[in-house]
C-alpha cells in the first residue's frame, strides 16, 4: 500500500492535516523526526480533529532509522523535479515523501530519492502547501492503483 511520509515537518497544522488525510484514506503516513514541534501540540491536535486514533502513524527518530525500516521505493515531490506525477507510475510498495515546510529534504535525500516528481504550476509561483501537494499525489496514485476507500461516506 502506499505510504505518505512527512520529512521533519515544521508546522503541526499541516501534519495535523495529513493524520486526517491518511485516516480518511487508510494510508499509513511515516513522520521522520524531529519535528518542529512538540507531538502533542495543541494545533496539531485541532488540525487532525478526532482522526488521529483511526490514523496509521509510524514516527521515525531520524533519517537513518527511517532509512533502514522503508519497505519501497522513495518517490519526493520536490520543486527541484522535471517530471510530472500525474506522469508517473506508482506501485502498492511507494513512500510518497513531502520535505520540510520551511527547506525541503536536504541534497542527500534528494539525489538518494528514487524518482522525483514535481506538480506543474504556473510560471513564477514556487509551491504549493505540503498537505495539498501531498494529497493531490496521493489521490493518483490511488487512482493508479484502484485502491480507493470503499465504504458508505463519500465526504
């Protein structure tokens, strides 16, 4: 299945919003500390609402320990890419990783990266918030693998 992972994240809000984006679609979603903030911070609570107990978190204390548990291949959404996701195919087996707010992934992760995908945008605009990028990947690479939630809510 794939998995979303937030690179040393800075603000609780959006990693609040990626629990709740990751329940909502039974993606697990990896966290490679430290964190800008505390875990149990009060904006990182609000923004994940009460989805942070049906959510699959995984919290690694550092790159390496990351490094050393990822199951598949390293798929960074990065302004530094030239190809396109929605050119891309995804496999069950991806870790679809979103750098830190304020900086990115260092050059080290990006050159070990196993495909670096970009979201096109308009010329002179740098980027878009890593809860939306992530959730735009995600949602085709769901659509890729025919891997959509099924249930009753369609909300």
């Amino acid at each position: 299945m794939v998995r979303l992972v937030l690179f040393e994240p800075d603000i609780p809000q959006n990693a609040g919003s990626l629990i709740r984006l990751t329940a909502c679609l039974g993606l697990p979603l990896e966290v490679v500390e430290p964190c800008g903030f505390l875990w149990d911070d009060r904006r990182l609570r609000r923004a994940g609402l009460d989805y942070h107990d049906l959510a699959q978190v995984t919290r690694h204390a550092s790159w390496r320990a990351f490094r050393e548990a990822r199951p598949g291949r390293l798929v960074l959404l990065t302004t530094r890419a030239r190809q396109a996701y929605c050119d891309f195919a995804f496999a069950p087996e991806d870790m679809i990783m979103v750098g830190r707010e304020s900086a990115g992934v260092p050059d080290e992760i990006h050159a070990l990266a196993d495909a670096r995908l970009c979201i096109p945008m308009r010329p002179g605009l740098r980027s878009l918030n890593v809860a939306i990028a992530a959730a735009m990947v995600a949602g085709e690479a769901i659509r890729q693998l025919d891997s959509f939630p099924r249930g009753d809510s369609h909300g």
